[in-house]
C-alpha cells in the first residue's frame, strides 16, 4: 500500500517555530512528527511514502532520504510555488496506479488505516473521507452524507444554521487513481473547496467513514502544547509510552534536583542542582538545564541551554535557543536562536 503525505504547507500559526522549520518536522515527545506518522503508517501495512513538499522542503529530504532508516521507500514531490492540496495531490500521479491513501502531514490521529481502506472497497467509492466529530464545526469543513454514510454535500466553516452535521474532514481520504483525472495539471486547486465539489455534482460515488477516536492538527502552538499533555494522560496514543523510564536514558541528573513524573527526558540531557522538573515536560537531547531552574508544564527541544534560576510554566522552547539566568517565562515561545520572542 502506498501514502501521500502533504507536507508543502507554511505553518503561519506555529510561528516562530516554523520560521525555520517545516511544520510537519516539529517535535512530538522529541521525535518529528512526520517520523512518527511514516512509522504509524508502516505498522499498518505501508511499504512506500510520497512526501509532497514545499516550504522549506530541504529539512524533510534531509532527514528521512530515500526511507532507508526507517524501512520504508520514500519519494518527493516538491513544490516550486504552492499549489493547494488538490495541486499537490495531482503533482503526485505518476506514484499512484492503484488505490492509496492521503493525509495531511499535521494531523495527529489513530485511526486504523487498514480498516479505512476495506471499508472503501466495501463502498466501492472513487474516494472515501476519514470524518471526526466536534462540538463546533463553524470552523472546519463540514461532510453531510445520507443513511447509507454516502457524501451529499459539503460545507465549508458554516454558521450554525447551515448545517445540522457536526462530522468535519480529519484530512485522511482514500483515493481511486482515475480520481487524479478530475483534477487539472498545474494549477491551484484545492482537494476540499474544488474537487470533492465538482465529483458530487457530477454523481461520483464518495463515502463517509465516521472515526470516532482521538484526532487533533497541531495548526497553533496551544493544540501543539495539548498533544504533549494527552499522550502524558494517556488519552493519545499516537506516541507510545509504554516501557518509556527517563532514568534508562544517557541522562546526567544532580541527586538534589526533583523529577516530577510525568516526563520526557531526551538523550545526553544534563539537569544541575535543585532543580525541579515537571509535571508535564518534555527535555529534548544534548540539553542542560542549570541549578535551581524550575520547568513545569513546557516543551524544550534539542540543544537547549537553560542557565541557573529560570522559570518555564507552559512554555515552549525551540532548538539551539540559549535562555540567560534569572529568568520567568510563562505562557510563551521562547525562540532566541531565531531572533523571536512571542507569548502564545
């Protein structure tokens, strides 16, 4: 089975930690999320991966190559300009000659792919969409679909009044190849506003699969703080963190300074006297924490140097950022590698 997986998009909203960083590249639990999501997608049966790239498409062709590493081919489709999903979507045909699978890259989810796609088949549709339900959809791209979970129609960011379905598009379709000959060659196209439209109205089969299991897209820095803070609870399992002991890690921690579980304790970590770390944490590697600096609450990537009697409440940290003594941010993204300092 193969995945597209769209990547291209700018991350405005995560800001500044997509300044120099591709969104789908940032962190969870210290390992990128893309990484995670390739992984999740190979347990369940994918052998290759397209990434369709664009804004600073270098860091994600770096890190993952060919696939070699994680036992999983991976190919790229780059982006000059963007061209929306449906665009990036058609850009990808060549790779596609039978039934596969598309999501975007900032979803968090664990939905099982295999019963996603016979489930397709069984509907014997040209495309099936993943729906999650939510309280508000005023925001999102509602799906209304009859008793035989069939799609009618489809409603971007209604008012409350225009829609009586609150089961929105999670971001992850099943598609038939001849649906790429619905969508023209270079040009802007968007897959939601455009496409799925334009196949409704011409009477082409599209199925709703109702998935009714955690799902989050990490599009601004407090649902990307939240994710941190369902996988500690157990309410996401798109990390697993069983068997997880920070202790087993190459850490080096002072016998005065306090740990509070939950936690996450990355490699070559350094934590100094009487400090006091957690709950809810996350320490990236080859980080140093210095004396008597208290974390709780927080996000700290790699190759962070936390000087003495500072304190992190609710707060994320980017790579390489060095943070001077004396210091209390609370509720803020912290970035001074890169020339930045937002609250969140």
């Amino acid at each position: 089975m193969k995945a597209l997986l769209l990547a291209g998009g700018l991350g405005t909203r995560l800001r500044p930690l997509t300044n120099f960083l591709p969104k789908p590249m940032v962190p969870i639990m210290g390992k990128p999320l893309l990484e995670s999501t390739i992984l999740r997608l190979k347990h369940q049966g994918v052998d290759e991966v397209v990434i369709s790239t664009c804004y600073k498409s270098n860091h994600i062709e770096k890190y993952f190559g060919d696939g070699e590493k994680l036992g999983v081919k991976v190919s790229y489709i780059k982006e000059d300009i963007p061209l929306g999903t449906g665009g990036a979507i058609k850009n990808a045909e060549e790779f596609f000659g039978d039934t596969f699978i598309i999501l975007n890259s900032d979803i968090i989810c664990d939905i099982d792919i295999k019963n996603l796609v016979e489930y397709h088949k069984s509907k014997n549709a040209l495309a099936t969409i993943a729906m999650t339900k939510v309280e508000d959809p005023s925001q999102y791209g509602v799906i209304e679909y009859d008793d035989n979970d069939y799609i009618t129609a489809f409603k971007e960011k209604p008012k409350p009044y225009e829609t009586n379905s609150k089961w929105i598009n999670a971001g992850i379709y099943v598609f038939e190849p001849e649906l790429l000959n619905e969508i023209p060659k270079d040009e802007v196209v968007s897959i939601e506003r455009d496409t799925y439209p334009k196949l409704l109205s011409k009477g082409c089969s599209m199925a709703a699969y109702r998935y009714g299991g955690y799902w989050i897209d990490i599009g601004t820095i407090e649902k990307y703080k939240k994710v941190h803070f369902d996988i500690f609870k157990n309410n996401c399992k798109f990390v697993d963190m069983s068997g997880y002991n920070y202790k087993c890690k190459s850490t080096i921690i002072d016998p005065s300074a306090k740990i509070v579980e939950p936690i996450f304790i990355g490699h070559n970590v350094k934590i100094d006297a009487k400090a006091h770390i957690g709950p809810y944490v996350v320490i990236g590697d080859n980080t140093h924490i210095g004396s008597n600096s208290i974390i709780r609450h927080s996000i700290v990537w790699d190759n962070v140097k936390i000087n003495k009697n500072v304190n992190l409440i609710n707060a994320v940290v980017a790579s390489n950022s060095v943070i001077d003594g004396m210091r209390k941010i609370v509720d803020e993204v912290y970035a001074n590698s890169i020339n930045d300092y937002v609250a969140s």
